[in-house]
C-alpha cells in the first residue's frame, strides 16, 4: 500500500479508542474519532471528533467515508450503517457481519457451537425463566443478550430466592462453571488470514463488582493448558474471518476443560500489558491489521502484571489520584491514566503495568500498587 499519512476513524472515544490513537499518531496515521461526550479520552489524542451518539448513522457515515480505514472500540454501534458503508467499498474491520454476530451473546454462543468451539452449555430464555431455569438445573448464570458490558448484563441465579432480582431482559441461562482460573488471548489476524497470537493472559476479578482489576501474563498455567487456550483462540479468529484484534476470554474450569466465555472484536483490557511487555503492543497489531500491514511480533519480552484503576466506592465527580510518587518509584512501573473527566465506583480511570525478571516479582509489586494507587473524587 502507499503510505503518506493513511486517515484511520474509530468508532468510540474511550480509553481503547485513545490507546490506538496514541499508537497510530506514532506511526504517522490521522485520526478521526466519534464519541457522543466532547473531548473524550481519544479526543485528547486525535486529530478531529465527531460529536455524536454510537447509533447516529449520518455521523457515523460522515466520519467513514473521510477516512482509508475504519474500525471501533466499542461493540455497540449501529451495525446497518456499517454495512451499507461496506458495500460501497468502504474498509471496515472487523467486518460488520463479524460485529454483528459478537453483538448479541446468544449468537456468539450460536456461533461457538456451530464451530465446535468449547463453550459451556447453554439455552435461550423463550418464555418464563423460572421455569426455563428449573428446567436447566440451578446454580446458573442468567445472561443479557444485547448490552451487558464489564461485569454488567450477568447474574448468577443460586436458588430459587434469586429470580426477583434477576436480569429483566432478553436472556439465556448458562451452566455455571466451577472456575480454576479466567483466562484470556489476545489474538490478531491481518487481511491474508495470518494469525498471531498473544501470550495467554490470567486474569483476577474484583468480587463486589465483577470486573478485573488485574492481568498476569505470561497466565500461571501448564504447558497444555496454554497450547489448548492458542488453539481455540486461533481458531475463533478462523472461524470468524475477523480482521483485527480479538480478546478471547475463557475459563480454565477445575475439571481441566478450556472454555470459551466470550469474543470481543477489538483491543481488550487484558491485553494492555503488551504496551510495555511486548516486541508489538496489541493496539499498533490492531492498526497493522486494519490497515493491510503485516503484523508484528507477539513475543512476550519480560513477565508483567496490569493492574486496573478504578474509581473508589463512595466517590464520584472529579477524579483525583492518590499515591501517584508512590507507585512511579517502584522500578518497573508505568501509569497509564486515561483522560475522563469523572470518577465514579469501579469506573476504569487507568492502569498500571509493571514489569519484572519474574511473574512472582512483578505480583508483588502489583500488590503494593494496588494498595497504594486510589482515585477519589476532588473537593
């Protein structure tokens, strides 16, 4: 391709849309975002936003067909537009068919069974989910289809006391798994079809509020475990004909079995330690896919642990970061603070990664990171 200054939109302005454009203005790209809240995180990196709402499809038209290339950072956007903008010769990866099927979780479950790809079982919610429930055998994992998003859109249901405050909601109900670990890949594939992928991932999770608030990598796992995890992270990718990044979660249930959880079609949370553990971090692999470049090496260079800012609980408005000298001292340590204008309980603000000689080292400099670094609210 000729390369003079190749113009690349996003879909979405968060954090992940100004990862990648802080990415692509190193490798010379102008960057156009669309985010509905003005100076959004990418704003603040990029070179234009377009001011409007994830389902405005006359922005959304406006911002593509200004641009060589075009993806996203957010599933939640108006898929038809897209489609229409691709049958016109616009280039958009992920495709929108890809998106679309990542959109709802029943299709995604559609699809990994259709490609033999290991899942936990699962079933649509059709009429009274009482009795689809009791059907299915309790404890399970009631599902939103459409929306659900860090933590939000799942609930366990353990007993029958559960149903009054269960997800009111287009759903299915998922067998729950008895979990070693949660695992995740992050795994790219370019335009030629090649695919490479990222060291698996482990992953912790805060438990009042379901989201991770930190990545291990390389993941404390057997070697099969982690030839197994690759392989159905490749295989995702095949199967999908996806262009781009993907974060492929998964679990590591107790009785040895890898499962797929869920795909996301774009540069993932627990792939942020690549930034500085990586010959090749996962948001330039994303621009080098998306734009027809040949992907970078995935090699893991030094073991590393990310560690998720979050807003405190009982704090909201505007953020303010504590143990900021702290955490810089540590050696290792790189802050990465995302740009928004407000905190709020468990709101990702930023993160952390360190990195170190060992897996165990960098832990335990992640434990203290974790203790220190707080964001409250200002005033």
């Amino acid at each position: 391709m000729k390369y003079s200054n190749p113009r690349l939109s996003i879909v979405g302005g968060g954090q992940l849309g100004k990862m990648l454009a802080q990415e692509a203005k190193k490798m010379g790209f102008y960057v156009a975002v669309l985010n509905p809240t003005p100076d959004s995180p990418a704003a603040q990196v990029a070179d234009h936003q377009v001011v409007a709402g994830f389902y405005d499809r006359d922005k959304i038209k406006e911002l593509v067909i200004s641009s060589d290339f075009s993806t996203f950072e957010i599933e939640h956007i108006d898929v038809a537009i897209l489609k229409e903008l691709q049958e016109q010769g616009h280039i958009i990866h992920p495709s929108p068919q890809t998106l679309e099927i990542i959109q709802d979780k029943a299709k995604q479950k559609e699809f990994l069974q259709k490609n033999n790809i290991p899942t936990a079982p699962w079933r649509y919610v059709k009429k009274n989910l009482k009795d689809e429930a009791l059907d299915f055998g309790l404890p399970a994992v009631q599902k939103a289809c459409r929306g659900g998003y860090d933590g939000r859109g799942v609930f366990v249901i353990h007993n029958e006391r559960d149903f009054e405050n269960a997800l009111k909601a287009e759903s299915f109900l998922e067998e729950f798994i008895e979990v070693e670990k949660e695992l995740a890949v992050i795994a790219a594939r370019d335009v030629r079809g090649d695919i490479r992928c990222f060291p698996v991932t482990e992953m912790t999770f805060d438990p009042e509020a379901n989201i991770c608030d930190m990545c291990i990598a390389p993941a404390r796992i057997g070697k099969d475990v982690e030839q197994e995890a690759l392989k159905i992270a490749g295989k995702c990718l095949e199967c999908l004909e996806g262009v781009g990044v993907f974060g492929i979660e998964m679990f590591l249930a107790k009785d040895g079995r890898v499962l797929v959880n869920e795909i996301a079609p774009r540069p993932h949370n627990s792939g942020h330690f690549t930034i500085e553990a990586c010959v090749t971090s996962q948001f330039e692999q994303h621009l080098r896919a998306v734009s027809g470049l040949p992907l970078g090496s995935s090699d893991l260079l030094t073991p590393a642990v990310m560690v998720n800012l979050l807003g405190s609980e009982g704090f909201e408005g505007e953020p303010y970061y504590i143990g900021v000298d702290e955490i810089l001292s540590i050696p290792g340590a790189s802050l990465h603070i995302y740009g928004k204008k407000s905190t709020k309980p468990f709101r990702k603000m930023g993160h952390v990664t360190v990195i170190d000689n060992s897996v165990e080292a960098a832990l335990q400099k992640a434990k203290t990171i974790k203790e220190t670094l707080k964001v409250i609210a200002r005033g």
